[in-house]
C-alpha cells in the first residue's frame, strides 16, 4: 500500500501499477497512466503529467467520498521513449501482448553493445527470457483505458481551448538507415574519386522532407532526427552514416506511401553516389488508433460537468495509449502546453491547465468505474 | 641517451627531440620526424612511418660509419591530428611561434570542457601560460626538415613509382558552423511549424561539395567529416546542428573564393529556413607551402644515388612540414601506400615501399648535413 492507500505491484519489466480496489474486484478495472522517462534535453511534463495527474485524480476521487465499482489503476509505464535501445513504448507494446517484441527483446543491445536483459539485471529486475510473456496483459484486464497527456502541439493554447478530448492517435513509423563508402584523407582523395556516405545522408534527410511535402496533406510530417557519421573526423571521408527517421500520418495508407517513396530515394542515392546502402530497416510501423466511444463520452461527460469548453482532435504524436488500445476501451485528455513546445525544454504547463485536466480524467474514471 | 646514442628532449607541450651531434654544433641542424597521434578507426602508417623511418634512417647512417657535420635531429611531433582540441598540428604549429596559438591555448577546451592546460597537467606537463612560447623555436634551429610519409593518395601505387619528392602541400582550412532552430516533437510540430536544423546542415553540406565542384580544378577538395545533431533523438526535430568543414587547394585564393561560397550559402540557407546561423569560424585559414630547392635537391639526389624512380608531386593532406616550413628549409619524401587508402583501418605501405623512403630520407639528410 502506498500513501493514497493503492496496492502496488511492478511487472517483469517495470511497469509499476497502483490498485484501488473497488465493490466489484472481478470487473474489468479502468486504467489510467502514462510515463516518466524522457529523451535527452527534453521538458519535464511530458509524461509526468499523466502520472502525477493519475495519483492527483485518485486522491481527488479519494477525498471527494466517491466509491468505485470497477477498481482504478494507476500505471507508470516503463520507458516510453526510445533513448536506450531504440524501442519506443516498450513497456504498453509489451503488455499490449505483442510476441515480436518479446522476442526481439531477448537479442536487442543499446549503442554501448549492452544487452536489454543485462541491463534489466543491473537494474534489478531478474528475469529469464520467458518472464517477457508474463508482462502480456490477460484479456479484458481493463474495460477503459484513459491518459492525460500534454498535448505537445500549439491548438489548444492557440484556441484558448482547456481540454482536448482525443479521438485517435496518428500511425507512427520509425526507420533506420546506413550508407558505407570506402572513406579516406580528406586531403588526398580527389573529389571525383570520393563516395562520401555522408553526403548520401545529407541528401536522403533532404529527400526525406521532400516526400513528406508531397504527400499534399497537412497531417504528414517526417524528420530525420539523428545522423551519425563514422569515423566523424574534420579530416576524414564519411565511410558510414547513420540516420534515424521518424514518419507518421493519420492516413495509414499515405505514410506506407512515404515510406516507400524514401526507400526508393534511398537506393537512388545509393547508385548515385557508389554508395553501398548496407541497412533500410523498419524499425517499427503500427496503424494508428481510434479511441473508444465509450471513453469519449465519459471525457466529453466530464468537461461538460465541469463546464470546461473541450474540443476532439487528433494526438499527432503517440503515447502508450497507442498501444493499451490493442488491449482495452481507450481515450485519451489533453491540456495545453506553452507554444506547443515539447521534447524541449521549454515545454510548459500551468498549474491551473493541469488541475482542469485532473479533474477531467477524475470524473470520466468515476463514471466509467460505474459503467 | 636513447638506444641509438641519441640525445632526448622534450619540451613543454611533449614535442620530443632525440640529437645526433654533428662534428659543428653550432650550425643549424637537420631536421626529420612526423608523428604517432591518431584520428578515431584510423591506420597505422600516416605519421609513425616518418616517426619510425627516421630512427632507422638515423640507425643506417650510423651503422654506414657516416659523421654528420650539421647534428641531426629527430622530432616526435605532439599532436598533430585535431581530434581533441580541433587544432591540427598543435606541436609544429606551436614550434612555428605563430602567436595567436599560443593565445587561444590558453582558452582552448576540449569537448568535455576541459581546458588544454588541465589536460597537458593532467598527462604530466606542469607548465604555466608562459611556458608555451618556450616551445618557439628559435630562429635558424634547423638548415632543412625533411618529413617521410605515406603519399595518402593513389597516384605512386597506380604508377608503379616508389618515391614521391613533394614539392609544395596544399593549402587546408577548417570551418566550424553551427545552425540553432526551434526543435519540437517530431509527431506534433507540423512540417510548415519547423525550421530544422538538421536539415539546414544537410543542405550545407551538399552545397560545399557544389562549391567545390564549380571550382573547375581538380585539386579543390571540400569535406564535411563532423555533423552532429542535437538532443539527437528519432522523436525530436533537431535543435541545433555542428558541422566541420574541411577545404583544401593547392591555390590559396581560389581555396578562399570557395569559403566565401560556403559562408553566403550558410547564410542563405540560415534565412530560407528560419534558423540562426549561430557560428560560422574559420578555425584555421593556412597558406600552402612550398619545398625548398636545397632539400628538394638531396632527395633527388638521394633516389638518382639509390637507382630509384621518382616523381615531383603535391601533397594535399598536410603534415608537420607544412609548418616547420615557416621556420625553415622544407621538403617531405613521400612512399606510395594501398590503393591511396589514409585515415581509415585498410591503410597499408609495404616492407619495401618503406625501406626505400628510410634510404632516401637517410640520403638526403647525409648530404643536407654536409653542406
């Protein structure tokens, strides 16, 4: 039992769950949660919101008297930002049952060649390759699943709007790339006789914005936010580049369309510039989510009551709600963040926008726990 | 004393000097030597083949019975590859008395802020400030300097010519620049929202390798071997971007005319897409060097006396020489090395290719010590 009187139990990997218990334990419960890790130089709202606003919404809930019928969980999920080993959400992909990632899990390093399950064991979690199942959620563990989130864009700030009632998460997408040239003195080797593997990256992240331009629509967007070059020496030919990129649209089917369009400027660079292109990986490709009309009615029930003006729209980036909802009912409440900065740290929420968003979760939880 | 009878010095930045007095001691002496410093996933043959060449050179002479008139000198060179502080050249430059040098060591940190001379104390070096005009060398210290290295260029391999008499080293320039955006999460800001600096260095860095092509000569070479992003996250759309720009001629003005291209395409691509050219230095701006005839002459000499084909070339990397001929008589032997191949782990002279250049450079320091 932690202080607010939630029983807490961790999983395999370290999604942490925090259990109030209601009349009816055998229901589904109603889940809410997001994460705390972030990516180098980034804000500290990001995620944290929704897990302090979660803790705050039961407290609330708590000290208002209210009695749950479905028990409410509170869940921190496990690394939801790539950083270490190029995985995003692993904690909600894992749970969400996903065998694939189980058993990549088993082989996949960090850059300093440390494996996951090394890892894991240096940070306490003792587990066999086989305790990666037992984080797959059972079925109908929850019959809701709701986040709050910051909304990471500029919309609802822009449109003076407090509450932002999201009826589907775009479909994300990540790649990684390499080139390989033959290098050298970047004195001696003429430029005739050069295939600069940095070059072909240059001009695949260039190609890279282009196709995302041309897709026509608005919701495209596309970004090549790492670029690694090997031996990176002011005085040494690029031999290798690396390159990361992140594509994603609400339309499953236009950014299936970009990334083939990359692909394909990917192997032209690669003739083009007698460049080998050793790696075209898809890291990873999911289909976007819709939230649940359930969940939508209870965040929309719970503006209403509060009398807060709230708008439905679309998350542009993703969150482990993506994944809960191959699991459960799921939906997710935005707030506004200053300019719509994130993963930066200039990324702001104001005391009174969070508060607005606690209250929101707290009475569309009340209400689902009752459904 | 080390094994070969020589007399061994160091001076304040760890440039040592192992002394074969000749029978006049107070003339100049005759100089040889290079390096042993490496960049990163580098060879083995730039620089410690005109380190090792030397002693042998200087062991051959003595086992001839040879008595030099002039002393002889080897010099270790300290740091001539940039790879920690960005500085090529340190020690020759140093020795050189370029005082700006000496200046900016005082400030000058490495990439984890530490200070050259915290990092100089911390190898064993107790200098102050004052201490590195020391390592001025004074005026007519040496008669000639004759520098063995691998050619880092095809051109003696693909003609079957074993030693290369350099005769001027071009003139290189290096160039830091740094763009700053606004950064952002890579699902959320909309692609009309950005101004990515990431892809402003892509840009630049295409448009130096355009500069350098419509230079009309072969022998402008342009690189960029550094280009880092930052936070450097698959999620997040860079920041702020740092690329290195290595540019070389053999003309200094039209090696000039092509930074100017580069410094006006920074600018116009900081202004189309909204980022702050936040840095544009020039780090080092050096003119060439030419050989001078004296030493030219002994290694022509030397390889008619060994019956060895030679040929008058150009260097384009740079080397020690390049500065040590601001303070004396310059000539460099070159040796041809596998398939051109330098600054990368496939860089490889032969037992033979190398005994001949330690013949010639033994030769021609003989009769450079005689006159």
């Amino acid at each position: 039992m932690n202080e607010l009187g939630l029983a807490v139990r961790e999983d395999a990997v370290g999604n942490i769950f925090g259990r109030w218990e209601g009349s009816e334990p055998a229901l589904g419960a109603v889940g809410t949660g997001s994460h705390v890790d972030a990516i180098p130089f980034s804000g500290k709202y990001d995620g944290v919101v929704g897990v302090l606003g979660a803790l705050e919404a039961i407290s609330l809930l708590k000290r208002s008297g209210f009695q749950p019928k479905r028990s409410l969980e509170v869940i921190m999920f496990t690394s939801e930002e790539p950083t270490r080993f190029g995985i995003s959400c692993l904690g909600s992909r894992l749970m969400a049952g996903i065998e694939e990632l189980a058993q990549s899990l088993k082989m996949v390093v960090d850059n300093q060649n440390v494996s996951f399950l090394d890892a894991a064991e240096s940070a306490g979690y003792k587990m066999g390759p086989q305790d990666l199942h037992s984080v797959f959620l059972k079925k109908d563990s929850y019959s809701a699943f709701v986040e709050l989130h910051i909304e990471q864009g500029p919309i609802l700030e822009k449109e003076g709007i407090p509450v932002g009632v999201v009826t589907a998460i775009a479909a994300p997408a990540s790649i990684a790339v390499e080139f390989e040239g033959n290098g050298g003195h970047a004195g001696a080797v003429l430029m005739p006789a050069r295939n600069d593997a940095g070059l072909a990256a240059a001009e695949l992240a260039l190609a890279v914005e282009k196709h995302v331009l041309d897709s026509g629509s608005i919701d495209t967007v596309g970004t090549v936010g790492i670029l690694q070059l090997h031996p990176g020496a002011i005085n040494s030919i690029p031999s290798k580049s690396h390159l990361e990129i992140d594509v994603r649209d609400i339309d499953e089917k236009r950014r299936n369309d970009v990334i083939e369009k990359i692909r394909r400027s990917a192997k032209d660079i690669s003739k083009n510039r007698g460049v080998v292109l050793s790696e075209f990986k898809i890291i990873n490709k999911d289909p976007p989510a819709l939230s649940d009309k359930s969940v939508v009615d209870a965040m929309e029930f719970a503006a209403k009551q509060l009398n807060l003006e709230y708008k439905k729209m679309i998350s542009r980036a993703y969150h482990d709600s993506l994944f809960m909802a191959r699991v459960s009912p799921m939906g997710m409440v935005f707030i506004p963040c200053y300019k719509g900065y994130s993963h930066k740290p200039e990324e702001y929420a104001s005391p009174e926008d969070m508060a607005n968003g606690v209250k929101v979760l707290a009475l569309a939880m009340a209400k689902l726990s009752l459904e």
